[in-house]
C-alpha cells in the first residue's frame, strides 16, 4: 500500500480535539487532507495548516479516540487524481440550451400539430437524459422532478407548459451559473496574488527580478523588514530571522553561513545572501494560489446542512404530488406541483452569500480564508487579544532618560544615542532619532563610522571616546561595563515593562533610555464595539509585565489578562478556555503568536508581516486599522443572517407555490415561472449581499461595493 502520511506527532490533546504534526507525501494540498480526514468515522472537523504542517481536529469521544484517530490517519492511502471532466457544463453549452429552448417556445403557437410534439421531445432531451443519470446515480433529485413535469405536460399535449417550462429552467440554470461564477471570478480578482520582486545577485551584480523568474540555484539577497522567498542555505551575511509561523519559535534566531533558511520567514535584522534550493511552490505567490483555492471549494458546515435539507425535500415534493394526483386525478395539478422544489435556491444561495461577504471584506482591506471562518466569527463568543502590535500600536516611544553621569544630562544622553543610532533603520532607533527631533534642544554629536554589531547594538567613537548604545548583555559581557551600581534603577524599568537601550562612554555607564509602545488610538473604541455585537469576554495575552498589561487592560476595559507568557503558554490558555466552553476569536500579529492563531476556533492577524499572516489565520488584516476586527466581525453576523433571512424565503415562497399548485390555483406555466423567478431572485439577493454592512468610513477608506 501507498503510504500517503510518513509522520504523525501528537503535539496537543483533550477529551475531544487533539492537534498533530504531520508530514505527507504528495498530494499535499489542504483542501485534498481536510477532505479525506474528515470522512473518517467520528471526525467533526478537521482544519489544515500547510505551512507549518499542523492538524488541528475535532471529533466525537464516544465514536473514536486520540489513538484511533492517529491509526486510521496514517493508514490513509493518498487519493487518486481523477482525470474526468467536471459535471458542470461549460457556460456555452447553457449558453446554446437557452438559444434552443427560447426558439421553440417562440415556434410553438406556429408550428403544424404534427411538428409540435417531435419539436418539444427533441428540446427536452438534454433534460430527460440529466434526469436519468441523476436518477441512475442519486435517485430522485429537482432534475428527475422538473424531468417529470415536461413529460407529463408533453403527454397531456400542453406543449406550450412544456416548452415555456424548458425555456425557464433553461434560463434559471443559465442565470444561476452566471452568478455563481461571477461570485468565484470577484473572489479569484481579489485574492489574485502580486507576483512580488526579488533582489538576486548575478554576474556580481545585485539586479531585481520577477519572483517567477527565480530559479533553483540563484543567490538570494534578503534584508531587514523582507519575508524570505525560497528555501535554502546562508551562502554569506548574517541575520536575525523570525521564524515563528514555520516552527513555532517566538524567538528570533541568527543565522549565517552554512545555516538554512525557510520561505515565508521574516529577516528583522541583518542581511544574508541564500542560495536558492526550492522556489515556486515555496513562495508566497504560490501558497495565496492555494488558499484562493480551498476559499471557493471548501464547503461551510450551513451550507452543508441546506444541502441536505434540499435533498430531504425532494422526495417530499414527489409524494406532495402524487396524494395530488390521487385526490384530484388531475395530471395538470400534478406538472404545476412539480415545477417547483427547494434545491436551487437552497444549495446555491448560502455559497453566494458567502462570497459575496467575502468580496466585500476584501473591499474594506480584511482578508477572510473560507465561509467556515465567517462562520465561526459568528459564532465566537470570546474575543482574546494580543497586546503589543495588535491593542498597541507596535511603535515604541522614549518614555524616560535618565542619566548616571554629573556631565551630561537627560537630553545629552538622547542626543548622544540619536547621532549614532540615525544610521540605523531598527525600531529602537528610530524611536531615539524621533525623541532626538522633538527636543527643545536638539544637537548632533560629530563622530567616527558607526560600527553595527547584530543582534547586540552600535558602537562609534565620539571626542576620541567610544561611545556604545544596545543591550544590556552588549555592555556588561562584551565590553566590560558594569550597571550593578545602577540596578535598582533598571529593575525598576523593567518592572514597569519597558525596553531599555544602555549608553556607555569612556568606559562608563552614562545612562539608559526606557521606551514602551501605546495603545492604539481605537483600541478601546474597538473594544466597546465588540461587546456591543454580542461578544460576552474580552481579554489579553501578553508575554509583557504584569503591571504594564493591569494598566492596558484597566484602561481598555477588559474583562481579563495574562502576562508574562510564552507563545506555547498562550496556546495552553486558549485550549483551557476551550475546555470551559468558550468559542474563541484570537486576534494577534500572525508572527510570533502562530501557536495561539492556529489553536483558536477563528484566528486574526494583523496587517504586520501580511503574506506569513495569511498562512498563519483564518482572517487576515490588510490594513494596519485595529477596527477591522469589529467590522469583520459585524459582517460575520450579517452574513449570518441574511443567509438565515434567505433560508426563510425560500422555504416560505416555494411552500406557498407547491401548496397553490396541489389545490389548482396555479398553472404548470405559472408555478414555473413563479419557481423560477423566485430563485433567481434569492440569489441575486445574496450576491447583492442584502443587509450586509456598506463598512464604516471609521474603518477603512473602501473601494466601491458591489451593486
């Protein structure tokens, strides 16, 4: 047997979710995994994250266990790629039924009586022969009952129900399609991803290129502030890379030569060249490909149920008329009864209003992964934040100055750090350099090249002195200087959650500057919002300070925080909320909270690193605007219900068409029409996206909306 899952580690387990490591040989594709776990027997949900090659699944304790699951999962063989065609006809085919259907029911008054009913046979072939493979393959479907309604009217000789009937199912199959595909084709134009440039050196050159023009072999060059596009090895430089969403690891690592690199990592400091040795599939281009993909054929568990529901209902109408026939023995009765059913309506509408809401979401700048992510946004009742880059802003201010030496004061000492630091394009710096413009007395220091030094600081020479500005570990176990005589003072920085740059000059430690970053302008308005779109608790995750995360979350108003935590820890929170019932939104950067995203029911990232978050989440910010996660999530809830509102019309108007129909109110002519315009116009409806929200000017500065 063809073993298809090589790997299988279980990371993380409880009475009914367990989270696995895999690797799988090919196919590989998220949409092909999803599928073929979730048809095993107990399986409730299974969610796939290619990037970092996580399972996480839900199933049913009394049906299966963690070690069932993990058996059968590894005994899967991998699926045979079908090379038949589709059963979907091609829009001309629709296209050249309608033109023939339209001709002859045109004709039908004109024609001789013996060319009408050879005429109105041959135009509902195409329909009699769907309805018998239909028939053949599912038993009785809508097509086997609008089949039935022709035959019965072409058996009365009422070729003009026939002919009209075959002309509106032919234009409603047509519409239908039409809108479908324009649907798919708004989604496939918005995700379309950027194929993105790429600096390579060639010739010894540095040029810039198309990313499809990268191959295997080239030497890449990544800098501060790039994702890496290729797998591959450090051929020379050295850098800080997050690898967060590919390992887990909330910590930056260094690497240089001889190290290997992974695509969709994010280079924060430094720069490396990389010998390319995967390209294509591995670049962002391509997993955004995928996505758009599993977003168009990944099916939400409401559309699922109107699925079935449609199904169920079929036979319902058949029975509906035959007790018409036997009552009334009336075969007119019994063609009007058949003329109408649920399926169309049911099964088409709920994946247009999805795609629809989609569409509109990435209009406003939110990019949404699948109808089962809106879905379970609706359904969050618990909201979990990050803090820093998500409730705050990310972009650190210098908060204190203090000096240690009688010979330069608070000022000096940010100018002194400024002069050095405006070399370097690092979020500690350029928070010095912007404290430095803003002072009363603002002064640059003359000085020798400035020396980086990575991962540690910068050093100069100032008066014929060296001047050091970085960490603590730079300047007491690199250079040699001691900050014991000032430890209280730094101990008390730190308590309060500060970042703290250590100056040392001529040898000393002269002083430290503290920074923080602030909250965003909106958090708490996005907060208040929230809670006002149903959202029973909201708390915060941090990794900072205790006392810095009290401040944040008495002034934003939540419910709850834990500080100090880890990536992994934040993950072990959400599950323990989780165990207690909570349906969780976790909202986050999408870098080093990729544990915590992929755990969530619904996981959000911030604009920050976007194309790692959108592999990373299930909705991804486009614009760095905190107020997006309440717009989403008040789309979520409209879509909810106009699906809910779609739902019920359909059921409303086709009862009442089937119920006109058995008591002979309506014609076999009528009802079709009736039927037919009723569900076109249920699902112009929902591509319309009636109801759903035209997004706050507050929010985003939006494109045009769909009309």
């Amino acid at each position: 047997m063809t073993i298809w899952f090589s790997r299988l580690d279980k990371q993380h387990a409880t009475r009914q979710r367990v989270r696995f490591g895999y690797r799988c040989e090919s196919p590989r594709g998220a949409q092909v995994i999803q599928q073929a776990i979730g048809a095993i027997k107990g399986v409730r949900t299974v969610r796939v994250n290619t990037a970092i090659h996580m399972l996480v699944i839900e199933f049913e304790s009394d049906q299966t266990s963690v070690e069932h699951l993990g058996a059968a999962i590894l005994a899967l063989s991998p699926p045979v790629r079908s090379q038949q065609k589709t059963h979907t006809e091609p829009e001309e085919a629709l296209l050249g039924r309608l033109a023939i259907s339209t001709a002859t029911l045109l004709a039908t008054r004109s024609l001789q009586p013996s060319l009408k009913a050879p005429l109105s046979l041959v135009t509902a072939v195409p329909l009699l022969g769907e309805a018998l493979d239909n028939f053949i393959e599912k038993g009785i479907t809508s097509h086997v009952l609008e089949a039935l309604a022709v035959a019965i009217s072409i058996g009365r000789k009422d070729f003009l129900a026939a002919n009209t009937t075959l002309f509106l199912l032919a234009l409603g199959e047509y519409l239908e399609h039409s809108i479908e595909r324009r649907s798919d084709n708004l989604l496939k134009q918005l995700l379309r991803p950027d194929s993105g440039d790429i600096w390579v050196e060639r010739n010894g050159l540095e040029v810039l290129i198309d990313a499809r023009e990268l191959q295997v072999g080239d030497t890449v060059i990544a800098a501060t502030g790039k994702v890496v596009p290729v797998d591959g090895t450090v051929l020379g430089g050295e850098a800080l890379i997050n690898e967060a969403t590919m390992t887990g690891e909330s910590v930056p690592v260094a690497r240089r030569r001889g190290d290997r690199v992974l695509a969709g990592t994010l280079v924060e400091e430094g720069r490396i060249r990389i010998y390319a040795e995967q390209v294509g599939q591995n670049a962002a281009a391509a997993r955004i490909a995928d996505f758009v993909e599993q977003s168009l054929d990944a099916k939400s568990t409401t559309q699922l149920q109107a699925a079935q529901l449609a199904d169920r209902l079929v036979p319902m109408v058949l029975g509906l008329a035959g007790g018409t026939w036997l009552l009334s023995r009336d075969w007119e009765r019994v063609s009007a009864v058949l003329q109408a059913d649920y399926s169309c309506a049911l099964k088409l509408a709920t994946p247009v209003a999805f795609k629809s809401a989609l569409y509109r979401s990435g209009q406003a700048g939110i990019l949404v992964k699948s109808a089962t992510a809106l879905e379970r946004l609706a359904e969050a009742d618990t909201f979990v934040f990050d803090k820093t880059g998500t409730l705050t802003s990310g972009v650190l201010q210098v908060t204190d100055s203090i000096a240690f030496s009688a010979t330069y004061g608070s000022e000096d000492l940010i100018n002194l750090a400024a002069s050095v630091e405006e070399h370097y394009f690092h979020p500690l710096a350029m928070a010095v350099v912007e404290a430095a413009r803003k002072l009363e007395h603002h002064r640059h220091f003359n000085h020798k090249e400035v020396e980086f030094i990575v991962a540690h600081g910068v050093a100069s020479v100032i008066d014929g002195q060296r001047i050091l500005v970085g960490s603590r570990h730079f300047l007491e176990d690199d250079e040699g200087i001691s900050i014991q005589a000032h430890a209280e003072v730094i101990d008390r920085l730190h308590e309060e959650g500060k970042t703290l740059l250590y100056i040392g000059f001529g040898g000393e430690l002269i002083g430290v500057l503290a920074l923080k970053d602030t909250p965003r302008p909106n958090s708490g308005a996005t907060v208040a919002r929230l809670r006002t779109l149903g959202v029973k608790r909201i708390l915060m995750l941090t990794g900072d300070h205790p006392e810095r995360a009290r401040s944040l979350a008495e002034e934003l108003g939540l419910d709850d925080f834990r500080a100090g935590l880890l990536p992994h820890e934040k993950a072990a929170v959400l599950q323990e909320l989780a165990a207690q019932g909570a349906r969780i939104a976790f909202v986050g950067d999408g870098v080093n909270d990729a544990p915590a995203l992929s755990g969530a029911q619904v996981g959000i990232s911030m604009h920050n690193g976007a194309d790692i978050a959108r592999l990373a989440s299930d909705v991804t910010l486009l614009e760095d605007d905190l107020a997006l996660v309440a717009e989403v999530r008040a789309l979520a809830l409209s879509t909810r219900r106009l699906i809910h509102s779609n739902f019920n019309l359909t059921l409303g108007l086709n009862t009442s068409i089937l119920s006109a129909a058995a008591l002979g109110l309506l014609k076999p002519v009528s009802a079709s029409m009736l039927h037919n315009g009723a569900t076109i116009a249920i699902l112009l409806r929902a591509l319309a996206g009636a109801g759903l929200p035209r997004y706050s000017a507050a929010a985003t500065q939006a494109k045009p909306v769909l009309p």
